[in-house]
C-alpha cells in the first residue's frame, strides 16, 4: 500500500526547492514516504528530500557523497561550504 501524500504543491517553499534540485544533472523528482525525494543517476540515488519535522517547521535533507561528510560536519552553520 502507497503511503499517503503528506505535502501539497502549492506549498510556497516547494516551487524553489524543486528549480534547484532539478537544475542538476540527471536530477529527477520521485515521491517516497509521501514526500517529494530528488535523486540522480543510472541507480536513481537519493540526493534529497523535502519534508517536515512538526513544530520545526519543513527541512530539507541532503544526502552527502560519502567523501564529502566529513569535511561538512566540521563547517560551523554560519560558514559558507
């Protein structure tokens, strides 16, 4: 059984985050767990994925290639990657 929508489209944030993921190469958009995931390449692998986190308000996740995890969790949240 599909899991059911969580997410509406006429969401105001959605329209930016899906111009953003999209514009990279081979990106796709693919609704998983009710929420929109964009993934990319021959495998289709997740890249992101908007959703919401209750009172935090909405997020969205990336999926970091592995080489680049650690020198992204050392940047402090106010510094530019």
């Amino acid at each position: 059984m599909p899991h059911p929508r969580m997410y509406s489209d006429d969401d105001p944030h959605l329209d930016g985050v899906r111009r953003v993921c999209l514009a990279l190469p081979d990106a796709v958009e693919v609704e998983a767990w009710g929420w929109p995931s964009f993934r990319a390449g021959a495998r289709g692998k997740m890249f992101a994925i908007y959703d919401n986190h209750g009172e935090a308000g909405y997020a969205l996740t990336f999926k970091p290639d592995p080489a680049e995890r650690t020198r992204l969790a050392l940047v402090r949240y106010d510094e530019q990657v």
